[in-house]
C-alpha cells in the first residue's frame, strides 16, 4: 500500500546517530497513518547501509534505504524525495532525535490548517559543558509562536512537512547549487512563500538536535550566523526583489556599527553578552556581503 506519510532523514557519516533518530521516528505515539523512514545515505562509502538494514528486520515500520554518493545537501534531499512515496513528506536530520507526540502534532496542523508547509520547534542540546554553552544551544534552536497555526515566514528543512500537491513536484525540488553550502531549504520555502503557499507552525511538535563537540565551539555558531545574515538579502535577490535587497543591506549595515560598537563595550566586561553582540554584528555582515563569494561551505564536498 502507498504510504500516507514519508519520513525522510538524509544521513552524512554518522550511522550510529542515524539509528537514534530513527529510533525517535518509531517510537511515535498516537499515529494512526500509514508510514514509512527513508534514509538517505549521503556518504560516498555508504556507511549507514548495515545499520539501516539491521534495523529494518524487525521495524514497526518499513525503513527505506537509498544511497546517494554524490556529497551535498540539496542532492541529498532531491534523491530522498525520488524514492518517498508519499504526498505528505516529513524532514528530521541524522543528528535529531523527535519527541513522541512530534508526528501527532505535525499531522494535526498540517489536517487542521492544509497548510503546504509545516514547521516545528527545534531545541539545541550540548552533552558535556563548554564555553558559552547556552548561546551555542540557542544558535541551533528555532522557535516560533507559542500556538499553533497559520504563520507569514518559514523556517529550516531540520523539522518540516510539505506536501506535495500545488508545490514540490518539480524536479529538482532542491537547487542543487547550494549543495556545500546549505541554504536549499531556504530558498525553496521563499519561493513557496512568493507563491501564495500556505504555511503553518506545529508548536507541540518537537525535535531535539545533539551538537557535536566539533560543532560546539563559537567561532562555528559564528560562521552560521554569518551564513543566517545572508539569508534575507540572499532571497530578495533570488526574487529580483530590488527595493528589499537594498533593505536587508541598509539594515545589515546598521546592525554591523551598532552591534559591533556594543561588542566592543562588553568585551571586557561581560564575555556572554560579547559574544551575543557578536553575532547580531556578524549577522549584519552578511546581510551586505550575501554573494556566492562569501558563502561558508558546511556540506557536501568541502564537508568530505
């Protein structure tokens, strides 16, 4: 039978991670739908070939194996969507696990609201103390409304459900240029959003993601904050939108001189606030330098 729901978890060197998060997915309460878990081994070596297929002997539900060798986010997430069956596509990452009512939750709003794209909250968590620990966490988090509903913004693919019927069926659904970079949600859901799609937030539907040491640090909270400026600025060009392009920089501009003067000022005197005014700073540089040029490489090959 053809699946009501498709749980897709693209996966990149990290099969013992893979096997938490979708241990999170079959441990769903309270759904009733037909479903299935994708994984999408994204590692030219295939790495989470052997624990997916253990696994798969004795799983509630059918877990899907696919294999893509070529590195890259959006590739990644373009072969997934070729082998889920389903109308109703979920997305979670190899580093998150989901809470036991996060597919309930999903499903209720995105049934309540037919809305084409659902978001959930994501809360960061770091095992062992670090420095800044409670900023790191938060650079990993989204959060939205404390009610579910309708919302005017979008959010990262990390916890998402799109439907594919109006949106998501042209192929690629991911532009494959973002592949090092990332950014490929972001781009798709700004075009969903241009569009006249309807999009939704889950409030109850969350997923937690379990930072790794070599991602715990500031100085990486730091480059993804420069790569979140960019995205405003980034998607105004994408749209040709001339009059906001010229906003974002105006307003990067002004986040650059005054948070980097409060920067300055905390700097010797409160190293948490420093490092929050940091990173408002840094956002207000890459809101003006949003070209390809200045875009940090996280994924795909350069992640090799």
């Amino acid at each position: 039978m053809t699946p009501d729901v498709s749980v897709v978890i693209p996966t990149f060197k990290r099969p013992e991670q893979v096997k938490l998060a979708v241990n999170s997915v079959l441990l769903q309460e309270g759904v009733q739908a037909l479903v299935e878990i994708v994984v999408l081994d994204n590692d030219p070596k295939a790495s989470a070939r052997e624990v997916v297929a253990h696994m798969s002997k004795t799983s509630r539900w059918p877990i899907v194996y696919g294999h893509e060798p070529e590195p890259g986010v959006a590739t990644a997430r373009n072969t997934a969507l070729r082998i889920a069956k389903a109308k109703i596509i979920m997305f979670i990452d190899d580093d998150q696990t989901a809470a036991p009512g996060w597919m309930k939750s999903m499903l209720a709003v995105q049934a309540k609201t037919n809305a084409d794209l659902v978001f959930g909250p994501v809360q960061g968590r770091i095992e062992n103390d670090v420095p800044h620990k409670a900023y790191i966490e938060a650079r990993f988090s989204a959060t939205g409304p404390a009610q579910s509903g309708i919302i005017n913004d979008y959010y990262g693919c990390c916890n998402s459900m799109l439907k594919r019927a109006r949106f998501f069926l042209d192929a690629p659904v991911f532009n494959p240029a973002t592949n090092e970079t990332g950014g490929e949600d972001d781009e798709l859901y700004s075009k969903v959003l241009y569009d006249g799609g309807t999009i939704a937030w889950a409030a109850d539907a969350l997923v937690y993601e379990e930072i790794p040491p070599v991602r715990a640090t500031v100085s990486y909270s730091i480059s993804k904050a420069f790569a979140f400026g960019q995205g405003p600025t980034q998607t105004a060009w994408q749209h040709r939108d001339f009059p906001k392009l010229a906003y974002w920089m105006a307003v990067g501009l002004g986040q650059f001189f005054v948070y980097g003067l409060l920067c300055a000022f905390y700097w010797p005197i409160n190293k948490e606030k420093h490092v929050i005014m940091l990173d408002k700073m840094v956002q207000g540089l890459g809101k003006m330098l949003w070209t390809d040029r200045f875009q940090p490489r996280f994924y795909g090959a350069s992640a090799l």
